[in-house]
C-alpha cells in the first residue's frame, strides 16, 4: 500500500478545487468519523467562499457513516476549539485555510482541546490510503442507523462566558481598533471587548470570503490602513488572520510590534503569574523571549513549526510545567487550552495594561527590541527541494567559521553569541521558502542582511 502524505504543518491547505476537493474533505471526513466512531464529531467553517459547502460536505460523510454531527457554522478557530472540551463532542472539523490566499483552503481536526497530533494525522493518512487502495466508496451505513444533525448555535457565547469568568477585569472605555480581516473574528471580537468596557472601532469587519479588505495574514505590509487609524486616534490596534487564531498589536503610536516580542512579554506575564516552567516556541522564534524570561526562571525549548500542542502535550504527560508556548502571532497558554488563541492573548494583554493604567508602548519597553526580518518566496512546483538544499549549504558555508549553535530540527538555523539569529526553511503550507533573521544592532543586521541577498541570488537563479 502506498503511503500518502496530506498534512503539512499546520493541517492541510492548498488551492480550492486541486488540491483541497470535495473528495478530500468526505475521505478525511469518514477516515476521522471511523477512528472516533463512538464520539460526537463539530463540523465547522472559515468565512471563505468554498468554505460552507465544504464543511457540508464534511457533515454529510460523517453522518453516511453513522456517527453524530455538531455543526457549528461559521466561527473562529479558538471558538470551536474551546468546544472540544465538552466531553459530549470532543472531535471537530474545521474547514479553513487559516491566513492563506481567499482561492485556498483546507481542513484542520481537533481532539479535546488541540489540534491532532502528527501520529493521529498519520493514522488518517493511513486510513485513506487503505480505503483507496480497497477501492472502498464512500462508506453508508443502514438508512435507519443515520443519526441526526444537531445544531448548536452558542459557540460565541459559549467562548466568550469563559473568558469574562477567566480573566474577570472590567475596561476603562479605551479605544481600540479591531481588523477582523473579513473574517469570523468579525462576530466575535467587537462583542467580546466590548463585553470587557472597551471602546471598540472596527474596520473589515464584515463576513466576505473574497478578503476584500486586505490578504488575511496581518503582516505589517498588509496592515497599513490599521497602522495609520491607530496613529490618527492615538490608540492601539489589533488585526486577526483568516480564522482566528493569529494576532498582531500595533501602539498607539502606528507602530507595528514585532511578533516575537508579544509572544515575549505574554511569557513574561504568565511566568509572573504562574512561577517557573518551561516555554515551547516554534524554530522561527525571536532570542528576545530567551532574554526576557531567562531572568524569571523560564527555560525555552524550541520545536518544529506546528507542534506546539504535540510538543506540549507530551511534555505535560512527562510531569513537566508547561507556562507558555508560543509561534510568531501564534500563542497557546496551557491553563486555558492547548490550542492557538489569539483572542484570549488580547485579553490577557489587555488585563495587564489597563490594571496598570499603562499603554502598549510603555509596556513594551520591558522586551528587548531587535531588528527583524521574514520573508518568503514562491518557487516554482517541483523545484523547492532543490533551491532549499543549495541555500543551506551556501548558508553554512557562510556561517560555519563564526561557529554559534545549529538547530536543524525543521529547516537550518544558526544563532550567534551576540543574538543575532537566521533560519531558513520550507514552508509547510504552501510552495515557498522562507527566511527569517534577526540582530540585536543595525551594523550586525545589515551583516546578515548581506547573506540574505546572496541566498536570494540562489533563490532567483534561472536554471
């Protein structure tokens, strides 16, 4: 039997149509469903427009098969997460493709508060390769076996009673402005701040799976109408991805906050809550986490992109303390849950600054400031193997001599003794290589800034 590999790094995600099909979606729907054919499966969506037909399509397999579905409609990606705690339905689907193009999509599965792991996803690769491989149609149990749909409408409400009972802290009526990327944040964010007291300005805020507004990953370049309302009304801002899960903060002074360094200081705060323990980050993450929480007692340990929750799950099942974990955008605080939720990071980070009566920009004083760079290129199908193995060794022939340690856990990364850190990778998602680097001063950015140009040379070579 031939094995098959669906899931990169962060589910599975590709172009509407190709790659992500409606065949895909029933063959993962029913593989899921007869793994955990006693549980109550969720079934839910992104605002993209493939995106509700999809998760219809994801229902139906699972309910042919003859297991219970919970469909939940559109919602974010920390909303139906939280829903898999609820023992009556621990398992969900959801159709999304997170900060992708709006012609992309894809599937994500969650068991119990987290998404699968690498070995629950390589069960249901296994599983479909051997339904295909036994030319086994789609599966239909008797017609008096099928269960019937069931429909819960309070997913928000459900998200957002937890939060108000988790963090219990009231605004003081500041503005802020929320970009909700079109997305569906949009239902849920405006009320939830507004819940906590605060004033809450909204701008792409309206459900349109086109991604009119700007292209769903809330990188500085695609947030420039945020960054400059928040410059204009003197008042911090906060953009969400296409599902949910990712966040950005910008000042109040139209300054964009470097991702690692939000990351840093909601570490910060959990270790001032919780006391000492250790901090999982992704492979791409900023030293400046290192430098603020080594003073706390925080050990950073550092793992492929997409494996904070495996990571932490084992870690936590080996008596270890888990304080934090965390990718750029991408938090996960294990006392709430061990998924990716951006929205209750806000929160946390909006806790803090209106206890203490502060501003985003004061209270990012406290993290070390480096310059930063991340970039990605598209590279042509079939040849992104090739160009990622002529850049690692350029990289290390580059590197080699100025010594430092190597990580190569997922990609190359070289970190050197004055902080100055780059790494290179493939993507996990889509056909591109990225590259991230970063200096703690401008001499020595510009420095790494110049093997960045000479990878980029390799990158657009004509072969």
């Amino acid at each position: 039997m031939e094995k098959i590999k669906l899931f990169g790094t962060a589910g599975i995600r590709g172009p509407y149509g190709k790659k992500v099909t409606a065949e895909l979606v029933f063959d993962v729907s029913q593989a899921v469903a007869s793994i955990h054919s006693s549980e109550g499966i969720i079934v839910g969506h992104d605002a993209r427009t493939s995106s509700e037909a999809l998760s219809q399509c994801a229902s139906a397999a699972i309910s042919l098969g003859g297991s219970s579905v919970y469909i939940v409609g559109l919602c974010s990606f920390p909303a139906i997460a939280n829903l898999t705690l609820n023992k009556k339905h621990t398992i969900a689907i959801y159709i999304t493709a997170s900060h992708n193009p709006p012609a992309d999509n894809g599937i994500k599965v969650f068991k119990g508060g987290r998404e699968f792991t690498d070995n629950e996803q390589e069960e249901i690769e296994f599983r479909i390769a051997q339904n295909r491989e036994r030319n086994i149609p789609i599966n239909h149990v008797a017609w008096d076996k099928i269960i019937q749909q069931e429909e819960i409408k309070e997913i928000n409400l459900l998200y957002k009673r937890r939060i108000l009972s988790e963090l219990k802290f009231q605004g003081d009526g500041r503005k802020i402005i929320l970009d909700c990327a079109n997305g569906p944040m949009s239902n849920l964010a405006p009320e939830l701040l507004t819940d906590l007291g605060l004033h809450v300005i909204t701008i792409n805020s309206h459900i349109d799976g086109h991604f009119p507004g700007r292209l769903a990953e809330p990188s500085p370049k695609n947030l420039s109408l945020l960054i400059e309302l928040c410059k204009k009304e003197r008042c911090m801002g906060t953009a969400f991805d296409g599902d949910g899960d990712r966040i950005a903060i910008v000042d109040e002074n139209g300054e964009f906050v470097e991702l690692s360094r939000v990351n840093a200081l909601l570490a910060k705060l959990m270790l001032e809550d919780y006391g000492t323990g250790k901090i999982i980050v992704s492979i791409d993450s900023s030293t400046t986490i290192d430098k603020t929480t080594e003073v706390l007692g925080g050990e950073i340990v550092r793992t492929k992109l997409g494996e904070l929750h495996s990571k932490a799950e084992e870690m936590i099942a080996e008596g270890e303390k888990i304080i934090f974990a965390a990718e750029p955008w991408k938090p996960i605080f294990p006392n709430w849950g061990l998924w990716i939720d951006g929205l209750y990071g806000l929160c946390k980070f909006l806790k803090v600054i209106i206890t203490r009566q502060t501003t985003v920009s004061e209270i990012m004083r406290e993290i070390p400031d480096h310059i930063a760079e991340r970039k990605a290129y598209v590279i042509k199908e079939g040849k992104t193997e090739g160009v990622f193995e002529r850049c690692k060794e350029s990289l290390k022939d580059s590197l080699t001599k100025d010594g430092g340690k190597i990580l190569t856990i997922d990609g190359l990364r070289y970190d050197l003794a004055d902080g100055t850190w780059i790494l290179i990778r493939k993507s996990g998602t889509e056909p591109k290589i990225r590259i991230y680097y970063e200096s703690p001063t401008r001499e020595r950015f510009k420095w790494i800034d110049g093997i960045v140009k000479e990878l980029e040379k390799i990158i657009h070579a004509k072969e």
